[in-house]
C-alpha cells in the first residue's frame, strides 16, 4: 500500500488538473505550489511523465530524490510509488462508470443552465466516453479543443443556439463535472 492517502493522492490529480486547465501563469503556478505543498506534508514530491499514450503524473517518497533526480539505489519498494494518468485514453472496461459519471453531469447542466448547453454537454459526454474512456473531469484541454474544433462541428449535428454557445457549455460541463 502507497505512504500516500487516497484523499491526498485525489487532490494532487486535481491541483495538477487545475494547474494545465487555467491559462493565466500565476494560476498555474499557485496550482502547483499547493500540490507540492501537500505532498510535502508526506515528504513526496511529484513530476509529469509524459508518453506516447499520454501524460502520467507520478508521485514519489523525497527520500528517493537527490539534487533534484531519482536515484534507483533508494528505491526499496516501487509500490510507494503512485501514479496517475492525466491524458491519453482510460480504461475501456469501465466505460459503464464514465457513462455514468458523464450522465450525472448532463443532467446537472440541463437542470442549472438548460436544454441548449446540455445538449451539448451531451455530445461531449458521448466523445469523452466513446474517444477517450474517460469522464468529463478529466478531459484536457488537447481533449476539449479536439472536441470543438473537429467532432462538435463535424458529428453533432448543433443547431444555430448550440454553435453560438458552444464555448460557454463545453465551460459549464467542465466545471459541474469537477463539482460532482
């Protein structure tokens, strides 16, 4: 079992989440020096690997690192280790979840904001699950523009309404699905 707690472990994929979603630099690095703040509170640092199916963030004990790189001869047991996974495609086997999730968060942007920017809360939910086997929440933002720029306007089908509120309801989405 990791040193790291689950709670702990969430909201450092969360702040990271944060930390690439927001746009303007000082946000990015307050995201950041609040995750690394935490994990510091379990003496663990934190980096983002990248690969060729996506970026992974990955978290590890301080007690491995020296000057600033992990040195294989402190390494005891891997498991202490955790990583996670920011982009690239999900688990296909739990697409049932990710549907699921996604649901909840169609539902909840038809109920505070209405039937135009659920419908198109719909259509994402269908290209995060159906693309990427993954919930709204973790869609990066490669993922969103994908979905604006290539299948919102080539597989929905939006009427004039949904085109011009396109920005605004991928926005509201995005955020119903971080508050569920």
């Amino acid at each position: 079992m990791p040193d790291l707690p689950a709670d702990t472990r969430d909201e450092a994929e969360r702040l990271t989440r944060l930390a690439r979603q927001a746009v303007d630099e000082g946000a990015v690095a307050t995201y950041r020096d609040q995750r690394a703040a935490l994990l510091d509170e379990h003496d663990y640092e934190a980096r983002i690997r990248e690969e060729d199916t996506g970026d992974v963030l990955v978290c590890y004990p301080s007690e491995w690192v020296e000057d600033g790189v992990i040195r294989p001869d402190r390494v005891e047991d891997t498991d202490r280790g955790v990583e996670i996974r920011l982009s690239g495609p999900g688990d296909p086997d739990e697409w049932n979840e990710v549907e699921e999730q996604n649901r909840a968060v169609v539902e909840a942007v038809r109920d505070e904001h209405g039937d135009a920017h659920a419908a198109t809360a719909r259509a994402l939910a269908d290209f995060m699950g159906n693309h990427y086997a993954k919930p709204i929440a973790e869609a990066t933002p490669a993922e969103l523009a994908e979905f604006r720029e290539e299948y919102f306007p080539r597989n929905v089908w939006p009427t004039e309404k949904q085109r011009a509120l396109l920005e605004d309801s991928v926005q509201l989405a995005v955020e119903e699905a971080e508050r569920l």
